[in-house]
C-alpha cells in the first residue's frame, strides 16, 4: 500500500511545473556559481604561489639570522587557499593568510596579515554552494510542501483515500518519502555538476578525504532540505488552506533565512566589556617584559666579561644600523623585543667585541624566546577569553535557525570553520618551535652570521620548510556531526507532531 | 479603477499577509532604531575625540616651529560620520575612516627627515575578526531585501487567483477596460504595503529623533524624504514584476515559484556573482620605491658641493621633496586601481535592482563607497590648501631662504594656530544626487519596462 501510495505521490510531484523550474533554476546556480567560484579560486591559489616565492626570496636577501627572524622580519609563512572553500567560504576569505614566524614572539591568528587582493573588494558579500542551498532548498522544500496536506483537505481527496483502509501515518510517510526524493533530484544533480567542475580543474586535487567531505557536506544538505520540508508539512497540516499556508511559509521562510541570521546578532546584549580583561592581561605581558625581561639583561650586560651597559654593544660597523623595539599592541596583547643588526663589516680594532656579541645574541635569543613562550601563556587564555568565547556565544545564537547549523555543518565539512582557520596558526606555532630548535641545533644564536654578514650571510636552509596540511576528515567530522545531529532531531521532533495534528484532526 | 484599488486595499488590510508584513517590518524598524541609538553615540564620540586630538596636534607643531608644521603635516583626517548611518551603513565598515599624512622616515647622520605624504590605509576589519559573518539590518537591507519580497507577496496571485475562481471574468464582463482594472490593482497593492512600511518608517524615526544623541537636521530629513519616495519606487517596481507574473500564469502557485525564483536570483545572488566576476579581486601592483639608489645619487651630488653651504641645503631639500612626492604619487596611483576595480564591480552589479537601491540609498544617506570618493576629494583638496598655506607662510617671512624640506631653509618662525586651515569634511547634496541620477534612472527604467510589460501581458491575455 505505502508503495503505491509513494508512487501516486512522486508522479503528482514530477511531472508538477514547479519541479522543471526548481531543477532548471537550481542546476543554472549551481553551474554558474561554481564556475565562478573555481576562477575565484585559481586566483587566490596564485596569489598564494606568489606570496609563498616573494617571501622566500625576501628571506633569502637577508644576510643575518636577527635580520630575518623578527616580528617585523621576512620569515612569512602563507595559508593556502582551501579548495572546498567553494562549498562554503567560511573564513577561507577573511581571516589573514600569513603570518611571520619569530622566536620574539608566538604567532596567532591576530597577528596574521593578508596577501594579496584589494581589500576594497571586501565590500562585496562572497558566494558559495551552501548559501545558494541555504536560500533555494529551503524555498524550494515549502514550495513542495505547502499544499500537500491543506490542497487534500481542500479538494476533499483526503476523505476519498481515508476511506480504504489506509493509515494516516503511511499516507504521512508517503508523500514525506516521495516530495524528498524529488527535492533530492536537483540537489544532487547540482553537486553532482559542481564536484564534477572542481574534478576537471586542473588545479585542484581532491584525494579520498576531500570526496569523504564532500559526502559530508551532501548529507548536511539533505537534512537541512528535509527540515524545511517538514516546516512545511507541518504548517500545511495545522492551516488546512492552501492559500494561508502558502502565506505562513513565505513568512516562516523569510523569518528563518533572511531576518533571523541577520537581526538575532544585534539583538542580544553585547557581553561585558572585555577591555578590562584585555587590560590587565596586557599589564602582566608588559610586566613580564619590561621588569624580569629587562632585569635580566641588565644583568647580563653588566656582569659580562666585558661590562657593557647599551643593547648595542657598543659596536660599529659598515652596513645596516643596529637597532632595539619593542613592538607592542594592547588590542591584541601583543609585545615582543627585538634586536638586529645588520652589519656588512667591521674595523679591525672592533674584532675584540665579537665573541662578547656572540656570548650576548646566545644569551638574548634564549631569553626572548624563553619569554615570549611565559607570554603567550597569559596572552592565549586571555584572548580566548576577550575574541573567541563571545564569538562562540553569537555561533550558538546563530544556531537556533536551522540555516545557522546548516552553515556551520558545512563549514566544518569543508573545514573552513574557525576551527580549521585556527588549524593554520596551531601549525605556525608547531614550526615556530621547529624553527627555535634548528637554530639551537645549528647555533645560530651564537653564530656570528646573527649580526653580520662579513664572514659568510645566514645560510637560511637549515631551517625547515614549512607545510600545511588541513585537518583530517576525522576531526572534521566530529566538528561538524553535533549541528547535523541537532538538525536529524529536529526533523524527528517536527516530524512527530505533524503526525500527532494529522491523526488528531478531523477530515 | 479607484473602486477597484479600493476592493483590493480592504481585500489586502484584512488578510494575514497584511498583519505579518506589519509585524515584520515593524519589528526589523525598530531593532535598526535601536542599534543606531546604541552605536551611534559611540561613533559620534570617537570622531570628536579624533578630531580634538587632530587639531590639539596641528597647534602643538604650529607653536614648536614652522619647520615642525610644514614637515610633520596636517596628520590624521578623519571622516565625519552621517547622521543617517541607520539607513545604509551596510558597507561603511570596509571603508576606512580616515586618512593620514605620514613621515616615512628619518636620517639622523644628515639630520634629515622625510617630508609628510598623504597615505590611504585600508579597512580590514575582518581579518582578525572570528564573529560568524552576518549582514548589518539597516534600511537598505529591510528595503532591499524583506520589502521587494513583501511587494512580490502582495501581488502574485492578484491576477492569477480572480482568473482561477472566474472573478476576474465577471469583472471584465462590465464595461471596464482593462488597463483599469490593472492600475486600479496595481495601486491598491501599493498602498496596502505603503501602510505597513510608512508605519514602520514613522515608528523608526520616532525612536531615534527621541534621542537627542542622534541629531536629525533639515537636510537629513530632505534625504530622509527622498530615500523614502526611492523605496516607494522600488517597491512598485517589484509590485510590477509581480502583476506581470501573476497576468501571463494560470495558476497562483505557479505565479509564486517564478516571482520566488527570480527574485532570489535578482536581488541574492546576482550582485554577489556579478560583483566576483567583474572585480575578481585583482592584486594591487605596488611599486618598489627604490630609496638606495636615489640616496646614492644625492650622496654623490652632496659630497660634490663640499664647502658650498647652501648648494647642500639645496639638494637635501630637493631630495627631501622629490621622495615625498614620489611616495604621494605612488600611494595615490595604488588607490586609484583600488577604486577602478570597485567601480567596474559596482556598475557591472547595477543588473540587480537590488544593487541599484543600495547604491541610491548610500548616496542620500551620505555613507558608502560614493561618499568616501567624496571624502577623499575633501582630503586632496585640503592637502593642497595646506601645501599653499605652507608656501605663503614662508614667502611671507623675508629671513627664510624658501628651500622647503630643510629645518635651516624654512622660515625659523613659530605658526599662529589660528591661521593653519582646518578641515571640513563637508558633503554636497548636488554631487550626490548627481552621482544618484543614473541610479534612478535606471530604477525608473526597471519600472516603465516591468509595468508596461504586464500591461502588454494583460491586454492580450485570455481570460
């Protein structure tokens, strides 16, 4: 009985105009967007290319370590672009894509630059799948749905097939089964058409875990279709008139897509003040800088063998002046201490200072970097508590629309959710560390290349090469399981009571 | 025709459309209304504060010396906020709000400093920014977006639906021609929305000219004026589309889907996709200023003119003046390709209505990329009021050796603060209509052609 019910079901849907114009419009989206999307995506990989070589290179002009390994120095390390980016930006586009890697201080996401693009063009919203999804198959699932229920309550056929000894619960399933498999034509025929685009670009690889995501996103997205065709299902049982219906899910929809997302942000209370947070974890950072950092440098520099009381050492020379800064920036907790020197050659009478230098710049580059580690511990739960814990708090906010969980899922599918963006700086700080332990290895701090190049420039290649390989389809999963998971139990929930109203009314 | 309007007009006011719009819109009013009274002070108070400390820094130059004021440089011009930031202030936050005159460098061994130079910083704000992206509800947006959707609600099925239930035959049966029977339609469906959107703009203004932290003047109540009778535009044009619709299709579901989907298409997705195929953000070219050489060349020439005191005064300042102009020129040809790239974007996504009207709304408002054009045109005109300050000053001290870049070739005299030129940052309503002007037209063109097209559908229409 359920199959022919089903059968009766789907035919009514296909062979509907509504269907031809939801396919057509929907493959025409897709198609287009994508297209543009991967164009948009070749740029920035190029971009990337670039930046990754000019910042070699520039590394490469310096000729002593100190000029290189600074804050304001030329060890970049760059983001690559994220070629699932095209199913949904997240923060592929926003967050800064590069950032400098220094023993003077712990790299984090706000310390990071931006290669590339005319920030100008930021004013343009970004486009990806999972937004044409967000607004289509939302649109598209209550257009399916509104007149399933009410239009038989209209025309009376409802009575007619309640009349054979049918359950309300298969007619129920029936045309729930049948309206979602036609849904399910357009949306995957349009991913279909776009992973089919990213396989044949010839810049992209997609290796198992990329399909393995891909998968994901597809799974998110027929949830969320079905949630909305439940919304649908639900107001078309509860009004009973189609036109009502209609009406009420034109509103429902602009209500959840459009007005929600949007207003639920400024809404809510802006939280406390973080500036006293910021504050006070900036003057310990300052602190710890500038009375134990400071303390011991002095120290050294005045129990030295050969007592000097300046950061310079007194030493002159051709080439670039020496110079101390103490770069700082209490919006984002930032502090660090660097010396370099840059120098091309020296007099003769000056080589007796050398040793001291050396014996100095081993001394300092354990110092600052034994510092700027006791820093980040203050700086890195104190910018949890003053960027990230509010921002998670709107996500949760957010989260209460089924676009919110449905933008978030795929975010974390396509791995350029916070998490992922937040990936590219927990690698930074892995090879930070990676970088301090070769120069330990090398005795680079000690060297004499630190601060000149008279005998020989920095040799730049013992320092590793740096990789960025984006989380595993595992910890994607699991990123993303909880929203898709929150919106299966909403469907369910929906689902129940459409059951409960339908059974309870009267035909 | 006005009886018509009328049966439509009681038809709409009691129907459920009518009171979910209101709610709707009232609702998104007032949540605009008080996110400007919340962050509107704010802005106000920071731009004082910017421009206090602006001033405080030109006096404190102007008394040290004249050297230290033509040098350093006007410093950090600011932009003046609009009052009607609640209207359109969607795209204020890519666009930075100041612009700042800089002194590059410093060398101490010649006692020399670089000369200030314009540099146009731009606004990132999202690149340490982990918020979840969402858009900013101003007017443009609730004009935008949720009115054209109301307007498309309110006439998808007013031709569509009386053909279904034969109404529309009855109709036609009396001598009445049918171009009437459209206009009468058409205005009874643009006053029944005009009411819930007139309420919802009245109790939004209420709101926020109750507060007297955010000050309406005449002139933003003109603008005000305008902007509203360019969402009644835009609204009828969206009432047109959807007559045309409702006309050429049996049926009203179907009427919807199509209304649905082109709407999507025009006002979601159209300016993003436009705006991405048209800008595919270009990198910017910047050009390496190549200071070693030029160093080495003035070293050369000023080893040369050992002995002769104010040959070397000569070519320090040459040599001071000719890097700042460079910088300038290089800092204001790296905007310009900045600005064409948007302004190809911008007239390429003027295929969307939707565009159009937050381009129009931008313009009256007085934020937007339209007006920062403007801001910046403020910033060079009194970067050059200030250089011809500087020269007239000097000229007008007889002891000055007049070779500008050089503490010893200037004027040793200390500025009248009073005498140094502020800036204003002041807007032009010509310019922006003038800059509006194009915008409407197209608006209106968008219009008589939705219109006339369903006036042309519905003539020839079977009923």
């Amino acid at each position: 009985m359920l199959t022919t019910l089903i059968r009766r079901e789907l035919l009514d849907n296909l062979m509907t105009f509504r269907f031809a114009v939801a396919v057509l419009i929907m493959l025409l989206l897709v198609v287009a967007n994508t297209a543009v999307l991967l164009k948009d995506y070749e740029q920035r990989l190029t971009l990337y290319n670039d930046a990754v070589k000019t910042h070699q290179q520039q590394l490469q002009e310096k000729k002593t370590y100190s000029a290189g390994i600074t804050y304001a120095g030329e060890m970049r390390i760059d983001r690559p672009p994220n070629p699932l980016s095209i199913f949904n930006t997240g923060f592929d586009k926003r967050i800064g894509n590069k950032v400098t890697v220094s023993h003077t201080y712990v790299p984090s996401l706000w310390d990071s630059g931006w290669h590339g693009s005319n920030p100008f063009m930021d004013m343009f919203a970004s486009m990806d799948i999972a937004f044409i999804f967000e607004v289509i198959l939302s649109l598209l699932a209550l257009v399916f749905a509104y007149d399933t229920l009410a239009g038989e309550y209209e025309h009376g056929t409802l009575r007619l097939i309640l009349t054979h000894s049918v359950r309300r619960g298969h007619i129920l399933l029936a045309k729930y089964i049948s309206a979602m498999l036609c849904l399910l034509v357009p949306l995957l025929m349009s991913l279909l058409l776009a992973v089919i685009l990213l396989t044949t670009t010839p810049s992209i690889f997609l290796n198992t875990d990329d399909f393995l995501r891909i998968g994901g996103i597809i799974l998110a997205s027929v949830v969320y279709l079905s949630v909305f065709y439940l919304i649908g299902l639900l107001i078309s049982a509860a009004t009973r008139r189609t036109s009502t219906a209609l009406m009420l899910a034109m509103f429902v929809w602009g209500f959840l897509v459009l007005v929600y997302p949007n207003v639920i942000l400024a809404v809510i209370p802006r939280p406390e003040a973080p500036q006293t947070r910021a504050a006070s974890a900036f003057g310990q950072i300052q602190q710890i800088w500038q009375v134990e950092f400071s303390g011991e440098l002095g120290h050294f520099l005045t129990t030295n063998a050969s007592p000097e009381i300046d950061w310079d050492l007194g030493l002159t020379g051709s080439g670039a002046e020496p110079y101390a800064y103490s770069w700082k920036d209490p919006q984002t907790l930032y502090y660090s201490f660097e010396n370099i020197f840059a120098f091309e050659g020296f007099d003769e009478k000056e080589e007796h200072k050398i040793p001291h230098a050396q014996s100095y710049f081993r001394f300092l580059g354990r110092l600052v970097t034994r510092t700027a580690d006791q820093t980040w511990l203050i700086r890195k739960p104190a910018l949890e508590d003053i960027f990230i814990h509010p921002a998670n708090v709107k996500r949760i906010w957010l989260k209460l629309s089924p676009v919110g969980l449905y933008d978030a899922a795929t975010q974390a599918w396509a791995g350029t959710d916070l998490h992922g963006a937040r990936d590219f700086f927990d690698a930074a700080r892995r090879y930070r560390q990676e970088v301090i332990d070769a120069l330990y290895d090398k005795e680079a701090f000690g060297s004499r290349q630190w601060f000149s190049s008279d005998k020989g420039a920095a040799d730049w290649s013992i320092l590793p090469q740096f990789s960025f390989q984006r989380a595993d389809v595992n910890t994607n999963a699991k990123r993303a399981l909880p929203d898709v998971s929150i919106l299966l139990m909403i469907n369910i929930v929906i689902f129940i009571l459409i059951f409960l109203i339908f059974v309870k009314s009267e035909v | 025709m006005w009886h018509i309007a009328k049966r439509e007009l009681y038809d709409n006011l009691n129907s459920l459309r009518f009171a979910l719009a209101t709610f709707l819109l009232l609702g998104l009013m007032l949540t605009n209304a008080v996110v400007h009274l919340r962050e509107h002070p704010e802005r106000v108070q920071k731009y004082i504060e910017n421009v206090t400390a602006h001033q405080n820094r030109l006096k404190s130059h102007a008394n040290a010396s004249f050297y230290e004021l033509a040098q350093k440089g006007p410093g950090t011009l600011h932009k003046k906020p609009s009052a009607l930031h609640f209207c359109a202030g969607r795209g204020e936050a890519f666009l930075s709000a100041h612009v700042s005159s800089i002194q590059s460098w410093s060398w101490q061994e010649r006692g020399l400093e670089g000369l200030w130079s314009l540099w146009y910083p731009s606004a990132t704000p999202n690149r340490n920014n982990v918020d979840p992206d969402v858009t900013k509800v101003d007017w443009g947006f609730i004009i935008g977006y949720v009115l054209s959707l109301l307007a498309l609600l309110f006439t998808f099925d007013s031709i569509s639906s009386e053909r279904e239930y034969g109404t529309l035959r009855l109709m036609l049966a009396n001598a009445m021609p049918r171009h009437t029977v459209l206009i009468g339609k058409f205005l009874g469906a643009l006053i029944s929305i005009s009411i819930p959107f007139t309420l919802a703009v009245l109790v939004n203004l209420l709101v926020i000219s109750t507060s007297s932290d955010a000050y309406l003047g005449a002139d933003a109540w003109g603008r005000l004026g305008i902007i509203y009778f360019i969402a009644l535009l835009y609204t009828c044009l969206f009432l047109a589309l959807g007559l045309l619709v409702s006309a050429r299709v049996q049926r009203s579901a179907v009427s919807l889907v199509i209304l649905l989907l082109a709407w999507v298409t025009l006002i979601v997705f159209m300016p993003s996709t436009l705006a991405s195929i048209a800008g595919r953000s270009l990198p910017l070219k910047w050009e390496r200023v190549s200071q070693r050489e030029r160093r080495a060349e003035y070293n050369k020439h000023w080893h040369e003119a050992h002995g002769d005191q104010r040959k070397q005064l000569q070519l320090s300042g040459e040599y001071v003046t000719k890097d700042a102009e460079q910088r300038e020129r290089l800092h204001e040809a790296h905007l310009k390709q900045g600005i064409s790239q948007v302004n190809r974007a911008r007239s390429i996504t003027r295929f969307s209505p939707g565009t159009i009207v937050e381009h129009l709304l931008e313009s009256f408002a007085g934020t937007g990329f339209e007006r920062h054009l403007q801001f910046l045109e403020n910033v060079q005109s009194y970067a050059r009021q200030f250089r011809e300050f500087i020269v007239d000053t000097d000229s007008a001290d007889p002891e000055s050796l007049h070779i500008f870049g050089v503490r010893e070739g200037v004027s040793q005299k200390s500025v009248n603060p009073e005498t140094v030129p502020k800036f204003e940052d002041t807007r032009n309503f010509r310019r922006d209509f003038d800059a509006a002007a194009m915008d409407l037209l197209l608006l209106t063109l968008f219009f008589v052609v939705f219109l006339s097209g369903a006036f042309l559908v519905f003539v020839r229409v079977e009923v």
